[in-house]
C-alpha cells in the first residue's frame, strides 16, 4: 500500500524553509487545496523542521545532526572556522560534502560544497541571519520587493532584538560603527543582525527552522500531508504542463506516481537543478549562473572588559557562538557583508592563564559578491548516478580576477575591523574553502523575460512549463554578499499567491497525471 496521495493540488518537493513558505501561504490563502510535501531526509525534531539548536540534549542533538547527513553520516564534522585551516575537506555537523564532481580541473571549484538530508533542510541547522539585500543586490524587477520581504520577516519570526542581553553588543557594534559608518546612509551602518531567532520567558534561545515558516495554520490544515524519506526522482511533464510527481518510498524501495495540478521544486540549489534534469526539463540556463560567496574569517579579542554579571549571563541564556551579532552591510562601493558573533570560546589556542570572559572574543566574517559568470555552472550526468540514484553532478566554478580583487579588500577590511574591536587573534585572517558559506545560489535563477539567460519568470515558474515552480537561493538572479534565506523566502512568498490565484480561479477543476478533468 502506498502512503502517498493518488493526487493533490499542489505537490512540494523539498521542506526547507521556500518549501514550506509555499505550503504555509496556501494554507492561508487556499485552505481547501491539498498539499504534499516530499523530502528525501528523515524527520529530526518535533516538531518536524525545528532547529536542532532547539533540542537541550547534547546526544540528541548530535543523533540529529548525524541523521541529517545523509551518504556523508558519521563522517568527520567540524564546528568552528579554525578547524578547517589544515586544508582538510570538512563539513559542518548536520551536512554532507559531494564526495567527487566538486573541482574540474584547471579552475577552482567548489571543494567543501554541502548539502543536508532532513525535514527543513538547511535551516535546520543554519545560523538564521536574515539581512535584507541592498544596492545591486536587489531585484529591480519586482517592484513589490519590499512587501515580500516584509512577509518573510513574518514566516521566519526575524527579530534584532534576541541577544540585546548579551554582554558586550552595543560595545562591539559602536566600535565599528566608528572605523565603517562614515559616508554610509542610515540603512547601511553598523547595526543589529536581523536574526530567525527569539529569547524564551525562560531566557531560552528558540532558533527558528521550517517549524515555525509552516507554524500552526499549515500543522493544522487537514489538507496538508508530509512525507518524509521520500526521493522525487522527476517532475511528470505532459504537453507542457507539470501534472505531478514520481516519488520512491525510500522506506520500501517502491516507486509511485502523485499527479498535481502544480508542482514546486524547492529542493537546493544543486538538487533542484537535478530534479528539473531528470525530468527533461533542461533550458539553456538550468544550472547555470550557480554562485557562492567566499568568505574571510578572523577573531578579535575585547580588551579591559569586566567580566558580565552573573545575572547578565544567565538572563542570556546559554551563551552560544552567536551571542551577539551584529551586521555591516554590503554597499556596492564595499561588496561584502559582515556578520560579526561574539563567541564564548577562542577559535586559536590561548594561554592557560588567560581565560576567556564569556562573550569577548569576537568572530568576524566577510561575505563577498561573486562575479557571475554564465560558465560557473552544475551539470548532470546521462549516465553516472549520485547515492540516491540522481544524475551525478560535476561543479564548474572559477573565480575571475575581480573576484580576487574582492577578497584582497575583504582581507585588508576584515584586520582593519578587528583592530578596531579589540586585539586580533591569530597572524592573519583565513580564507575559507569555496562552498564554505553554503549559500549557493543563481541555478534556476529567475527573469524578467524568457531570453535564455533565466529559468524561471517573476512569479518562479519555469520557462515554458506551465504548473512548474522552482523555489530557493538558486532563484536569486543577482550577485549578492548577504545572507540569501529571508530573499528567497520571501520569492517564494510570490510564487505561492500566483498558485493560490490559480487555484481559485481553476475551481473544482482537478488533474490526473497527463489528462485534466472537470
């Protein structure tokens, strides 16, 4: 017997946070329609897509970490930028590297690409930084941006407020504002990080994940159905039109069919492509455009602070490697964007005589702009397959001599800006890995015109597919250095009131796989 569906409404494949934006506004904007949702990884937490930040246990939380890492679990993880310095190919706990494909030769690559196989994907494990995109970064043709970005602060509950009560913030922060705000317009000083996150009454971080994009209205709509361990392996194409699903039932080995009226594929921005692959959909610019932001990192310590009170520290909770974060935004005169956390241990070796005063070690991270290139790209195998059975993927991915210029200048603002703080720790900052900041963007990036150089038009639905959307940071069609979850969220946003639009219109009509009915 199967456990699917023979048939809804609108099927979704993947749980990540657009995933679940779409399932959560049709829940709200077209309660009768029926929704699956599909996801390839198990469920982790309760709720499901909950941050594993979220689970107190340390043996559970790394049980969930372990089951979200797919092919790679048990595989050698790392939890802070320093332990990468070896040169060694690590991924994060909760995440998987591409074991081969990840570096052509003769370019760059991406080496420590990663991917994550659980209900609410990425952000169940992601540092919920949720700045909003400014300058070039914007999309300037959707003039609603603004709107939709306010609708992402929403689902994904951002707030600036969260670690107000962590020691040392308004020091940090006015320390930088004296080396960077001069010139700068209000929107782009020093200022708090727009974070996912809220404090407890019990003083208790709550990292927000997919939970909280789906929240109560989607949990209790009769109408919405997820299913976990279950791999998409195409979208059903007829004439034209998407009209459902091939699923298998990664618990059985079984394979089955879902018709739908419209499908999304909100799976990564590697996944994504792959699915679209599979299913012979393949439009000049499907994985092209694909794009990183290469990061620099150093540390910084505050000198003559007096260790926080005692009931400073406890009214913040667990102190985390977050516990303060402060945000310097991109400018299209300085392409990066600075995410700077207070941490509550070194990331270099101190003397033992020396202890760490919780919160004053300061972690600074530079994000750069790539220059898109239509040649950095994900392609797909018609013969090798991946651990799940997809078409194997093979990464080209180059960085241009502007993109080394970019980092030359990330590299000399990042030792400015920890002098500023306090007293850099370590020679000198660290160039991490490509792919390190697992923001991979640009692969089915979105358009305003079918000309070849887009996937998908304003609304997210692909070129030429009618009923076919595509959703995630591989939607973004700019350049940018921010964090891209609360911009690809919030593109979502639009593509799912296109579909709740079209389910009202469409009526009591309904679709089996290749015939429509009334």
């Amino acid at each position: 017997m199967s456990r699917y569906p023979s048939s809804v409404d609108v099927a979704i494949v993947g749980s990540g946070p657009t995933g679940a934006a779409y399932a959560r506004i049709l829940s709200e904007e077209a309660p009768e329609a029926s929704i699956a949702m599909f996801e390839v990884g198990p469920t982790v937490s309760d709720p499901p897509g909950a941050h594993v930040k979220n689970i107190e246990d340390a043996d559970r939380r790394a049980e969930a970490q372990r089951r979200s890492e797919g092919p790679g679990a048990g595989a050698a993880t790392v939890n802070n930028p320093g332990a990468v310095t070896s040169g060694m190919r690590r991924a994060r706990p909760g995440t998987y590297l591409l074991l081969e494909g990840y570096q052509a030769e003769g370019e760059d690559g991406l080496p420590v690409v990663a991917f994550s196989s659980n209900v609410g994907g990425m952000a169940a494990h992601w540092t919920a930084a949720c700045p909003r995109p400014g300058g070039s970064e914007r999309i300037t043709f959707l003039p609603d941006m603004d709107e939709l970005l306010d609708e992402a602060d929403r689902l994904l509950g951002v707030t600036t407020d969260a670690f107000d009560s962590a020691p040392f913030t308004a020091l940090v922060r006015e320390r930088l504002a004296a080396a960077v705000d001069e010139g700068r317009v209000d929107q782009t000083k020093v200022q708090r990080m727009p974070l996912a996150v809220h404090r407890r009454d019990d003083g208790r971080l709550v990292w927000s994940g997919s939970d909280v994009v789906l929240g109560d209205v989607t949990r209790a709509n009769a109408n919405f159905s997820l299913f976990d361990e279950s791999l998409v392996t195409r979208v059903i194409v007829v004439e034209g039109r998407a009209t459902g699903v091939a699923v298998r039932d990664l618990r059985t080995g079984a394979a089955y069919e879902v018709a739908a009226r419209f499908v999304v594929v909100a799976a990564d921005a590697l996944r994504t492509p792959q699915v679209l692959w599979a299913s012979g959909v393949r439009p000049p610019a499907l994985g092209r455009m694909l794009n990183d932001q290469a990061q620099v990192v150093y540390a910084a310590r505050l000198r003559d602070v007096e260790p926080p009170a005692q009931d400073q520290v406890a009214a913040s909770g667990a102190l985390t490697e977050q516990s303060g974060v402060s945000w310097v935004p991109f400018t299209d005169d300085v392409p990066f964007h600075g995410q700077i956390m207070q941490l509550d241990a070194s990331p270099v070796p101190l003397a033992d005589d020396d202890p760490v005063i919780p919160g004053s070690i300061v972690g600074l991270g530079l994000f750069c702009a790539k220059d898109l290139q239509w040649d950095d790209r994900v392609e797909f195998s018609e013969d090798d397959q991946d651990f799940y059975g997809m078409p194997a993927m093979r990464i080209h991915y180059t960085l241009t001599e502007r993109d080394h210029a970019v980092l030359d200048r990330a590299r000399a603002q990042i030792v400015e800006l920890a002098k500023a703080v306090g007293e850099p720790l370590g020679d000198r900052p660290f160039t991490m890995p490509l792919g390190a900041s697992l923001h991979y963007q640009g692969t089915t990036r979105m358009g305003a015109a079918d000309d070849g150089r887009s996937v998908c038009g304003p609304d997210s639905e692909v070129w030429g597919v009618a009923g076919l959307y595509v959703a995630g940071n591989n939607v973004i069609p700019t350049a940018t250095a921010c964090n891209p979850t609360l911009t690809s969220v919030a593109l979502a946003v639009r593509g799912a009131r296109r579909i709740a639009g079209e389910l009202a219109y469409v009526g009591n009509r309904h679709y089996t796989a290749g015939t429509r009915t009334k």
